[in-house]
C-alpha cells in the first residue's frame, strides 16, 4: 500500500462521512479503482484509523453542545447527568439516546448479515439509488408545505421526532450505502424539523454512533493493531488528511446549507451509480 493511497482514501473518508452521499459507497468504490479488489487486513485497520479521525473532527465542531448536553456548558448548573436540570426543550441524553439506540440496536443484531451480504457491490449500487430518491422524495414533501414545522433548531426538536429520526436510520444501519446522514437528515424534515435543525442533529447524534461501531471494528480487528503489519506513517498520514478535510466539509456545510437542497445530494447519488456499475458491475 502506497503513501498516497492514504491521501486519498483519507480525503474520500473526510469529504463523504458527513455528507448525504454515502461514505461506505464511495470508500469501496475508491478501493476498487485503487486496484484493492479484495481489502486487505491493513487496509481495514487503516478505515478504522481515518473513521476515528473523522469523529475527532465533528466532535470538535459541536463541542460546546456537547458540554451543554452534559451540563457542563457556560449556560448551565454542572449538575452531572441529571437531565431534570436542563431547561424544557433543551436538546438533552434522552433525545440522544432515541437517536442513537434503535440503529445501534438494529446494526449488533444484524451485524453478521450486514457482513457477508451488504458490503457487496450491487446492494451498495442500489442502496445509492434508492437512498436518493428517498431524499428528494422527503425533501419534496418538507418544501410542498405538506409538513408542519415544529423545530426550527436542535434545541426545539421533540422526544418524538428524535425517536422518528432513529427509527428511520435503521435502514442506513442495515444497508451499507444508504447514508446515515441522508436518512437523519431526511427523517428529521419529514418529522417538521427545519433542514438546518435536522442537519445539526445528524452530525450531532454522529459523535456517539460512530464512536460505538469504530469501538466495535477496534475490537473486532485489535490483531491487527498488535501485528505492527501496517507502517505507522500510513496511518498518520490518513488520520491528519480525513480529521482536517471532514472538519472543514462540516462547516462549510453549515454555513451553505440552503444552498446544498437535498435533491442535488440525489442526483449526484445517482451519477455515482451509474459510475459504480459502469466501472466495477458491467
């Protein structure tokens, strides 16, 4: 494995965790065109190194909020995990926990199916497609007016919208491809949370689910890391590249949000799969 391929890969991992598109779909069709057919025992080790960074990154974007949740922020009493102390409608660990749960849930019970029949390329090529229209359906229906508006920022979300939004991430825990932001973001519109608000929460609720399975794939590959079979510098040099290119896709994400509609995230979905079956199905 050649340094370059790092950058590459780190890049790939920085750009598309966060976004609407699907990271698993593109790190495996970049792997295909880096000449990796069959992913190596380093190469797996290494996506869980530049996965970690990518957390690093959105962790630091939302750290404030993250203290909030704790009841450590400037605003309020540091009074442990005592969700009674935060203010009502306050984003708190109970409307984390009906995020995060449910897919978390769904995944460890289906993990081993996920395995052998999901990171294949075909599911993943549909997952792409069907993932796209269920986010310009979504999208659709939010700007239609058909959708009562209910929450414009994180704060205001409900116990009953953060449970829609885990619930509905099930399908991005089960098919590799689908994108668990696409389905969180898209599952907050049609629950009447605005796009920002829904954006927020996605990432946000990102920090605990993929700390727990990149925790999971730690563990699962930890031979890996005791073997010393992969150069140390790889592994530096795909962390630095994924944690900066995510941090900086974050925020500029953020900041140009009305300008990125969900439907453009589709079509470019759709254009990658057409791309994965010319290049790797035909």
């Amino acid at each position: 494995m050649h340094w370059f391929d790092s950058i590459i890969l780190g890049i790939v991992e920085g750009l598309t965790e966060f976004l609407p598109v699907s990271s698993t779909g593109h790190m495996i069709l970049t792997n295909k065109l880096l000449g990796y057919e069959e992913a190596p025992e380093q190469l797996k080790t290494f996506e869980i190194v530049i996965q970690f960074a990518a957390i690093l990154a959105i962790a630091l974007v939302y750290r404030n909020k993250i203290l909030q949740v704790f009841g450590l922020g400037k605003k309020e009493a540091v009074r442990g995990l005592n969700v009674d102390s935060f203010p009502k409608r306050k984003l708190n660990l109970i409307h984390v926990a009906l995020g995060i749960l449910p897919p978390l849930g769904v995944a460890y019970i289906f993990r081993d199916h996920i395995k052998q029949f999901g990171f294949h390329d075909a599911p993943v090529l549909w997952a792409l497609v069907v993932g796209g229209i269920y986010m310009w359906v979504s999208e659709y229906l939010y700007d239609s007016g058909k959708i009562k508006r209910t929450a414009e920022t994180m704060d205001d979300i409900s116990y009953k919208q953060a449970l829609l939004i885990g619930v509905l991430q099930c399908i991005s825990a089960v098919w590799p491809g689908f994108s668990r932001s696409g389905s969180t973001i898209a599952a907050g519109m049609l629950g009447g949370v605005s796009y920002r608000a829904s954006a927020d929460f996605s990432f946000f609720i990102a920090i605990p689910i993929m700390t727990v399975a990149t925790g999971y794939e730690i563990l699962s590959n930890i031979d890996n890391f005791k073997s010393g079979n992969i150069d140390v510098g790889f592994l530096l040099t795909g962390f630095i590249v994924s944690f900066l290119v995510a941090w900086v896709v974050v925020i500029a994400f953020l900041k140009a949000l009305q300008k990125f509609k969900l439907k453009y995230f589709a079509w470019y979905r759709f254009a990658i799969a057409a791309l994965f079956y010319l290049l790797i199905l035909r």
